[in-house]
C-alpha cells in the first residue's frame, strides 16, 4: 500500500538523515519535502546531499519550496497538497514530520509577516499545515509528530543559557511573535529562550490537538506525538552557537561512542534519525501518543500540562495564522 510523508526542513541534519533511512527501508513511501531555497547558490552539503537522494530516487521523493516565514507560503502549500490527496494523485498522508527549525542567538530575526522569526517557523507554520493536512491523512494510520527537546521544560537548568522557557504570565500572548528588544548583552540568552518557547508550544500544540482528535470520531485514530531527539551533537545548527560550544560540540560528536556508555542526551544525527523514523512509521508505535525522548515515553513538562494556558496558545495561534473554520477538520 502506497504512503506519503510530509517533512518540513527537508535539508536538516536530521532531516537527511531520516529521509534517507525511509527511502531505504520503506519502499511503499514516498516523501514530500520542504526546502527555503532548492535554488540558492552556492548550494549547501546538504542541499547537495539531497538532490543525490533525489537522483537514486527519482520517484519515491519531490521537493517543494516553502518558506516557513510566509504564512501565506505555508498556507498555499498546505492547500496543494490536500489538492493532490482528494485528486488521489498521491495516497492519503501517513505521517507529517515538523522536522524545520530556526534559532537566532545573536539577536532578533523576524519573518516576512513581521513575526518573531525563531516562533513562526518553528511552531506557528507547523500549527497551521498540521492543521489544514489533518483532513489528508490515512484516518487508520495518520501520525503527526512535532520536535521537542529538553529546554521546552523550565524546571530543567540550560548549562549554556541563563534563561530557558518562559510564556508571557498574563492572557496577552503577542510578546511570543511580536516581542520587544533585547536588552544589550542578553541576546544569546533570549535567543535560547525564544527557542525553548517554541519547542514548549509545540509539546502544548501536541496535548491539545490530541485531545481534540480523540473528541472527532473520523479522526480520533490519527495521532500526535512530539519527540526529543537529544542534543545532536554533529548538528549545522551549532553553527551559530558562540564559539566555544561549537568547539565543545565537535569534542562531543568526536567522543560520543564514549559519553553513550553514561548518557543518551547527546546523540548523532543517524540515531535519532532511526527514532524519529520508528515514530513515523513503526507498527510498535501504533496508537502511541505524547512526548517522547527518542522512542522512551517520557513525561512533558508540567508548564505544558496548562489547560488554560494550552488553550490559550491554540485560540492565539489560529487567530495569528489566520484560520478559518472552513480550512480544517478540527475545532477551535
């Protein structure tokens, strides 16, 4: 039986990694990846990387331009893709991967919809494919699975930040994509907290939408998992990190057979790949919902257990996004 995969940042180190383990060992999938740019020039190793997975796999993978700092971009890719499910020109959806992600730790980036950029693309673009594909998925087998990670939890010291998650405290939630400037010198650790926030919003994102599908008869099969792939230690991400970590960070990757026989937080980009892959398409993964530490059912944070704050993030983001009622099979 034919299926089809949507994964976001379809460039990501994680994302490559994934994609080609499903393409190996899952011939009755075929993918659909975004990409910022399959143009930009010069090209990436890992835009390079992909287009050779392209050309091994000229029929099981196509790529889509997206950018996931244009609500709009977002919102007319959604559309083709439904588009192309209800013309049965590709099967219903098995799993939907919100794999992309930003950071900005040496100041504030905004989106072209004038947004807080790390919050749009991170969370608020996810949100709204989510939920305009929920009506293309296998109602059987659908899986939906968001990114987490460990500084999505407040309690949970940072070694490398001052600051971790933190929702604004009252009912106005526009400072999370309209925030004011950072103060000097706190940039880096903003930038973590604006990170760790997106990634709080998603594991809310997870306990809310699941509660809605399992409230919808026709779709209460279809299920939301968010996964924390551990810090991912040969991650281009570190890029941007300050220069020390990305130093420590390749001492780490270099270690990293050694510092598994103590702890699993720190992981390669392949490994993680294998439990992202389980979680998408594994039949031990069945039925599963909730937060995950690579395939380990793992507790979230209490911060996302709010029910009041949980639904306030949803009603804020359908409004930011600009959703309509006759857009998605799910309620506000």
């Amino acid at each position: 039986m034919s299926e089809t995969i949507v994964i976001t940042g379809a460039t990501g180190s994680l994302a490559i990694e994934a994609i080609q383990q499903i393409l190996s060992s899952y011939p009755s999938v075929t993918i659909i990846g975004t990409v910022r740019d399959s143009k930009a020039s010069p090209k990436s190793p890992h835009l390079l990387r992909l287009e050779q997975l392209i050309s091994q796999y000229p029929n099981k993978i196509s790529i889509k331009n997206v950018d996931l700092n244009s609500i709009n971009e977002v919102r007319e890719f959604a559309d083709e893709i439904a588009g192309l499910v209800e013309s049965k020109k590709i099967p219903p959806i098995r799993a939907i991967i919100c794999n992309a992600f930003t950071w900005s730790l040496n100041g504030q980036k905004f989106s072209s919809d004038r947004l807080e950029s790390t919050f749009q693309v991170n969370h608020l673009a996810h949100f709204l494919l989510t939920l305009k594909l929920v009506q293309s998925m296998d109602r059987e087998t659908g899986r939906i699975i968001l990114l987490g990670s460990e500084v999505h939890d407040p309690e949970i010291v940072n070694p490398i930040s001052k600051l971790g998650a933190q929702l604004p405290g009252d009912d106005n939630l526009d400072p999370l994509i309209k925030p004011g400037p950072d103060k000097n010198g706190s940039e880096h650790d903003m930038g973590w907290r604006r990170y760790a926030n997106s990634k709080l919003a998603n594991v809310m994102f997870m306990r809310s939408l699941n509660e809605r599908l399992l409230k919808t008869l026709e779709f209460s099969k279809i299920t939301v998992t968010a996964m924390d792939p551990g810090g991912l230690v040969d991650s281009r991400a570190h890029d941007a990190q300050r220069t020390i970590n990305r130093i420590l960070f390749r001492l780490f990757a270099f270690l990293l057979p050694i510092i598994n026989l103590f702890t699993d937080k720190l992981r390669s980009n392949a490994n993680s790949a294998k439990d992202l892959v389980a979680l998408a398409l594994d039949q031990e993964f069945d039925s599963k919902r909730g937060y995950f530490n690579g395939r380990t059912v793992q507790s979230p944070a209490r911060a996302s257990e709010d029910d009041e704050k949980c639904e306030a993030l949803w009603k804020a983001c359908w409004q930011w996004t600009g959703m309509k009622d006759d857009e998605t099979c799910v309620s506000l």
